[in-house]
C-alpha cells in the first residue's frame, strides 16, 4: 500500500502531482490510501510511502481539460473518497480517454454529482453571505458568518475580494476564516456564530426595501426553499420577514385580482378585443408566464353568440400563439363540423391563457394549472365574456368549468344539462378534446367521440330553443 498526505482538505494541488506521478509509476487505485494532514496513517500502508511521489520531469501524462475541471471541483468535497476516487477515474480515462462522455458510469456519476454539490455550494456563499458593519481602530470592518457545507472557503476568496475590494472584511466559516484589510488577504482559524456580530443599522433599511418589492403574485415556496434552504435563513436579515410575507401572499394576490375585476370594461367590438389582447401580452398575474412562449389569446367574432372556453393552450398553440391549432384542435374542428358548429363563427378561448408544462428532455408535457392559476386568469375570461357577450358558453373540462362558474365542478355529474353562470348566460358542460386524445386502449374511442359531439349538438340547438 502508498499513503499519499495532502496538507489541507482541499490540496488540489498536491492531489493532481501525487496522482500523476503514481499514475506514471503504474501504481493500481486499490494500492493507494489518501490521507489529509494529521490524520491516522493506514496500518498497512507502506512507510516508505508516505511522501508524495517525485514525478518524473521527463515523462508526459495527457489529461483532458474537462476532467480538469470536474477534478478541481469535486476535489472540494467533504466526501472522505473524494481523492480516491478521482485517482480512479484518472487510471481509468489513461487507459481510455473517451470514458469520461459515458455519462451512464457509476463511478463518473458520482464524482459529477460531488462536483454539482460543489458548485451549488459555491452559488449559495455568493448569494447568501451578508456583511453587517463593525468598528475597530482603522475604521469600519465587514464581518459574515457562513455555513459551508464542503471545502470551499479559499476556493471563493478571489470573487470576494474581486467584489468588494475597498472594503475591510472577513468571512467567518466553522471551516476556517478569510480577512481582506484592502491588500492583503489573510487565513485564520475556524470560528462559531457567537464570533460573527448580530446586526447593524443598514439591516433595517434593507428590510424595508424588501418588503417594498416583494410581489405576491410571484410566490412559490417550494422553489423558493429549494433555492434558499432554512439552514441559510438565520444569517440573512431579510428572511425574518419571510413567513409573514408568504402568509399575507394569498391575500394580498386576491386583493390584486379583484381590484382588477372591478375596473370597467372598455366598450365593445374588434377594437376592444385588441386593446385586452394587448394587455394579456403582458399579463403578469401568475408565474406561468415565465417559462411559456407567449400568451395564448381567445379568437373568434366579437359579436359571438357561442362561446367556447377550453382548459389552456398546448405546447403546438403556445408556440404558434393561437387556441387549438394542435392534435387536440384537429379534434375540436372535427367534432364541431359533425355538431354542425361554424368554428369561425365561435369565439374560442382557454381559462388559462399561458402553457404549463413539466419538461421531459426535448419534450414538453402538459400540467394541470392549480386553483390559484385558474383564479388570476379568470379575470381575463370574464373581460371576454364581457365584451363578446355570447349567449351561449360551452365549457370543455374541469379547468374551464371553474373558470366559468368559480367553484369545482365534476364533469359526470353536470354534462349535458346547461348550469346558469352569475350573469344568466346558459353555459353547457363537457369534456375537453384532450381527454378522447388520452383514452385507454381499451375504451371504445368512436364512442366516446360520438358522445362529445352530440354534447356540442346539444348545446348549440339549444341556441335555436332559447330564441
């Protein structure tokens, strides 16, 4: 056995010339033990051993650039193997250098995961490391506390002092210390929270700031905790206001909502139509927003006695801009044909007017939007509504029919029967195209076909009743 010593946990260093040189001597993984400081040497490692190898000056050893980099990150792991590993994968890629691209490997898995871990470790010290201001005999100094949770500290120094450098600070980790004096950068020893001061003057200012531009409409906690773990809170003043701000969030959005429900509806016509497409462009009410293409707008006569209103747009309509332009309009336009139904005479629409989706690699799969969603687009379908003013309004699935009646309506129990909307407008129930789209193999699709369009049959002949 070879005992290799490394001064400190994160000696990439002295790991990659030890490597090398035991990589050119032929000396196997399995024959290697590596060691950091002063910790116990192997019992049967071979005292002759515990120097770093001399590399021979004269012999070559190619290693790409990207196992370099993956190397120098994972290198910074708490993992005890790390280094073992890494020597590993060295013998491994010189024998065969293509074996770093097979992503399937055990071994490359999961050195790239300590690598990711890193890496996330470093971005949560870059985002979540806040100063607070002490004085001592030269004037104001910056103090943090910080929680690594790998080996990461000096590996982070030069963005620090590349920031902030005018300013005197130190960075205080369970880990070690860094201390910039404007010049210099100095290491100490670890430190405790009781080390780092509480709080300073410009804290209460900032939080204010905060409070001012946090928007409700834009809480999702679940991402927010999986990019901003409780572990961090403590260190950030800002995170004391947190859970009453997510608290009032619900409340605050409906507010926001029914302050805009309230505003009048700017007369009628084509013109109207294109004034509330334009703003939908910019609709902000709920996250959907962001990953979607676009808004995905209602089309159809301003003056339409029919409405239909579907769940929301797919990936084909969210990138062409327009409602059922897919696979489950091609249905839609079949079925309304057979029911006898004009499309270009319909107002169509959806009750949720941007895409959401979950990405499955090069795919985009459909997801159902939450009750919060359906609300902060409802207003959007009630100023349709509106300015169209149909008299008949057909609701194609769940999603539509909350929209339209603002309550949780079962699909089987309500089909086929017209339910009266606040306002009086008849509005008929009944599945949405998608839905024949996803039908089990052993369902008898024709029929379930035949079915949705006497439902449009229905509805629409009711028009001729009515009158």
């Amino acid at each position: 056995m070879r005992a290799v010593r490394l001064e400190t946990e994160d000696d990439f260093d002295g790991w990659r010339a030890a490597a090398r040189a035991l990589a050119i001597e032929g000396v196997p993984p399995e024959q290697v033990v590596w060691q950091v400081g002063d910790s116990a040497t192997d019992l049967f490692a071979d005292p002759a051993g515990n120097e770093t190898p001399v590399l021979p000056t004269a012999t070559p050893l190619r290693v790409s650039k990207p196992f370099l980099e993956l190397a120098r990150d994972a290198a910074l792991h708490s993992e005890p193997e790390r280094f073992s590993l890494l020597y590993t994968l060295l013998v491994r890629l010189l024998d065969r250098p293509q074996a770093l691209e097979d992503r399937a490997d055990p071994l490359i898995r999961r050195i790239e995961g300590l690598a990711r871990n890193v890496r996330r470790d470093s971005h949560k010290m870059h985002a979540f490391v806040r100063f607070r201001e002490l004085t001592d005999d030269a004037g104001p100094r910056f103090v943090a506390w910080f929680e690594p949770e790998h080996h990461i500290l000096r590996a982070n120094a030069g963005f620090f002092v590349d920031r902030f450098t005018n300013m005197r600070w130190s960075i205080l980790t369970p880990r070690g210390s860094l201390h910039w004096d404007g010049a210099v950068l100095n290491e100490g020893p670890p430190a405790t929270r009781a080390d780092a001061p509480g709080d300073d003057p410009v804290e209460g200012i900032w939080k204010a700031y905060y409070s001012a531009i946090f928007n409700p409409a834009r809480v999702m906690p679940r991402a927010m905790l999986k990019e901003m773990p409780r572990k961090y809170w403590k260190n950030m003043p800002e995170t004391a206001l947190v859970p009453q701000l997510i608290a009032g969030a619900r409340k605050r959005e409906l507010g926001m909502i029914d302050q805009a429900r309230s505003a009048p509806v700017r007369g009628r016509g084509p013109e109207a139509l294109e004034r509330l497409a334009e703003e939908a462009a910019g609709c902000r009410r709920c996250p959907l927003w962001q990953p979607a293409t676009q808004t995905v707008f209602g089309e159809g006569p301003h003056d339409a006695e029919i409405m239909i209103v579907g769940e929301q747009p797919g990936d084909q309509e969210d990138l062409a801009g327009r409602p059922f332009v897919g696979p489950a309009g091609a249905l839609f336009d079949r079925a309304m044909a057979e029911a006898g139904i004009d499309r270009a005479r319909a107002y169509v629409t959806n009750a949720v007017k941007h895409f959401k989706f979950e990405p499955r690699g090069k795919r985009r799969l459909h997801a159902r939007p939450n009750t919060g969603e359906i609300e902060a687009c409802r207003w959007w379908v009630d100023q349709e509504r509106a300015i169209v003013r149909p008299r008949l309004v057909i609701a194609m699935g769940a999603t539509a029919a909350r929209s339209l009646t603002g309550r949780a309506v079962a699909i089987g129990q309500e089909r086929g029967r017209a339910v009266l909307l606040p306002d009086g407008t008849p509005c008929w129930v009944t599945v949405h195209p998608s839905y024949l789209l996803r039908l089990p193999p052993e369902a008898d699709a024709e029929a379930e076909f035949a079915r949705y369009v006497a439902d449009l049959r229905i509805a629409a002949a009711s028009l001729s009743v009515a009158a």
